[in-house]
C-alpha cells in the first residue's frame, strides 16, 4: 500500500516569498546599476557636448608691419569645431598691462600668444596648435617663438636682412645669384634691402677686401640672417661668418670669376663621339640635357665620327671603346655634384679630361662596342613597355 506525500504549504509558500524578494531586491539593483551607468554615460556626453571655453592674450607691436601675424592662429583656434574662445585680448608688448604676462610666462620675442581655460579637453586643438608651433606648458599653451621677423623685449625687430651682390661685370658667363636671393625671400626670408654693386667700384672693392671674398659673384648678408635658424644653421656648408656677423656666401656655382688669377672657372668645353654607320645607336645629345641638370654650363661644342680622323685619334688617345660617348674638358672638374658621380661613369684622364665610359648606365640604349666591333642593344627597364 502506498504511502501519500503530504505537502506543507505553509513551507512552500515561505520559500517562494522569499525567492521572489530575492529576484526583486536583484532586478532592483541590476537597473539601479544601469540607471547609475547610464547617468555617468549621459554626464560625459553632455560634457562631451560642451564648447572647451578658451581665452586669449595676444603680445604685439603694433608699429612692425611685417612681422609675424600672430592673428592667424587666432582664426585657426575660432574655426576649430568645439572651441569657444571666450575673451580676446590684444596688448603692445611695451603696455603697462602687458608686463605681468609677459614677466608669468617668460616671454621675450612679440608677437607671442598666450591660451589658457579648459586646455586638457582641447585634444584636437592641442595637436593644430603643436603643428602651427605651440606648446603646452602647465595647463597653457604658448605660442612664444615667432617666426621671423619678430620683436625682441628691448624693441628692436630682428630679422629684417640687407643683402649686397658683388659681381664682376667682365663675366658675361658668371652665375646670376638675383634669382638665388628671389628664392629666399620666397622662402620667408624679409630682405628689406638689397643692392648689387660691381667689382672696381669703391662699395664692391671694400666688400671684397673686407670679406676675402675668393672669386665673384658673390653674396652678403647682414647679421639679422642669423634669427632664419633654419637656413643660418646650415651657412657654413657654403660660405662663412664675418667678424661683424654678416653672412658671406662664397660657394657658388660656376661658372665664377677667380680673383687670385683671374680666370673664369666652369666654362667647359663637350665633345661628342659618335658613330654615323650605327643607325639604331642612341642620340648624343642627350647627355646635355643630362649636364644641364647637373648646372654644367656649356660653353663650346664640338661633334666627331669614329670615321673622322678627329675621331679616330680621340678615341686612340683616350682608349675609347664604345660609342657614341662625350668627353669633358677639364673645366668639369668645377662641378662638385658632377665630380661625385662621374667616378660610376667615367674616367678622369691625365690631361683633366672626363670620359664617359659607362654606357651600360643608361637603361635601354643601344651603342657600338668598338672591341667586339658588334652593336649592343640596351635592355628596357621592366615596366618600361607596360
């Protein structure tokens, strides 16, 4: 016979009473929780949301017309998405009011910017402003380092440069340095005077006396050069440093006229060897456009074929093996760049002479190898056809 389960449910429903307290007071905190994350979530967002309020003191004088427009950043900060910039101050660098903050943040070239309020928040800015020359300096950034010319503390502008050509009017040939000073200009230099006076006159005599300047042209600076630090830094690669600070360029591209002889440096003379009966051989010339390049000035020409007895005792002479080729005159030598790489492609022979030996130097050619006595066509680059 079986035997029947009694339930107890007074026990039963004690149990379930204090399960579905459990499953309540649990629901309860898991949506308090998220009500709490949400809330910090909607919290950041909103901060998020808000414009990084900012303020500006701008240093200036005012009476320096070229000098570095600091207000240019100023417009980069008011167009950057987030930015509030809620005062904008301009001051002279010699006012009353402006020495506290130039004496607080140590500064001493104008025009300087000085951004304070929220700058932790001001990530994309923080990085526009570190491109343009900024930076941060506990809790601020500064913008203290303005580019050239700039006011110093003491009121003088610096970097407003005098420059002097001095060139010997004999030297049809010598190199134009004005095109030289055009490019510095363009490349932020303020060259507020430049004159160009000539070897024989008192002002290009005292020059070149006062300088050892060696041959001419050649190029003066004044001493405010120096604030371009990043060309100054580099000066003595091409020219020196006078006693009085002015900037001597005394490296320049032949063809020059040397003063100790007299002589025209870098007129060089070319000879082209060739051979008329090879019909498929490359075409000369194109070793001038080559030269060109190099900044060889090219003074003379002269053309000769293997089957002329010109041509044959220049090959004999300098044991030319193929053909076409050149043959510089040892004005070459002049050309610094050119004499770096002409050690791949040629020889320099006894007489100064430069030969052009290394054909196989120039993709895809074809010449005569005058050894063999056989044409050799040049292998196309790959990709060449393509």
């Amino acid at each position: 016979m079986e035997k029947k389960v009694k339930l107890n449910y007074r026990s039963l429903l004690g149990v379930l009473t204090v399960a579905l307290v459990l499953v309540v007071v649990i629901n309860f905190y898991t949506l308090y929780s998220i009500q709490q994350l949400l809330t910090e979530k909607l919290k950041v967002s909103e901060d998020a949301a808000k414009p990084v309020v900012l303020d500006a003191i701008l240093i200036t004088n005012s009476k320096c017309t070229d000098c570095f427009d600091i207000k240019q950043v100023v417009t980069e900060i008011e167009a950057t998405k987030g930015i509030q910039l809620k005062t904008k101050k301009t001051l002279e660098f010699d006012a009353p009011e402006a020495k506290e903050t130039i004496t607080k943040y140590s500064l001493a070239k104008f025009p300087s910017l000085v951004v304070t309020g929220d700058i932790a928040r001001a990530t994309l800015l923080k990085n526009k402003l570190a491109d343009l020359g900024g930076t941060e300096k506990e809790g601020i950034i500064l913008f203290a380092e303005p580019i050239p010319p700039y006011t110093d503390k003491n009121g003088k502008v610096l970097g407003h440069v005098a420059a002097t050509i001095i060139k010997d009017d004999s030297c049809k040939e010598c190199t134009d340095l004005a095109p030289l000073l055009s490019q510095l200009k363009a490349m932020g230099v303020a060259v507020v005077k430049d004159v160009t006076v000539s070897k024989g006159s008192k002002e290009g005599d005292n020059a070149v006396e006062k300088y050892k300047i060696p041959h001419l042209p050649a190029l003066v600076l004044s001493s405010d050069f120096s604030v371009y630090e990043q060309f100054a830094g580099s000066w003595k690669m091409y020219g020196d440093i006078a006693s009085d600070g002015s900037y001597v360029l005394k490296e320049v591209n032949p063809p020059y006229k040397d003063l100790a002889t007299g002589n025209v440096k870098g007129l060089v003379t070319i000879t082209y060897l060739s051979d008329n009966s090879c019909k498929e051989c490359y075409n000369v010339s194109v070793h001038k456009q080559i030269l060109n390049n190099f900044g060889v000035f090219i003074s003379s020409e002269k053309q000769y074929d293997y089957a002329s007895l010109e041509g044959k005792t220049m090959v004999q002479k300098y044991n030319v093996t193929a053909l076409p080729t050149i043959l510089l005159s040892s004005e070459a030598k002049d050309y610094k760049a050119l004499v770096n790489v002409w050690q791949r492609v040629g020889t320099v022979e006894s007489d100064g002479f430069m030969v052009f030996r290394n054909l196989g130097a120039m993709t895809g050619v074809t010449y005569m190898d005058l050894v063999k006595n056989t044409i050799v066509k040049g292998e196309v680059a790959k990709g060449d056809n393509e």
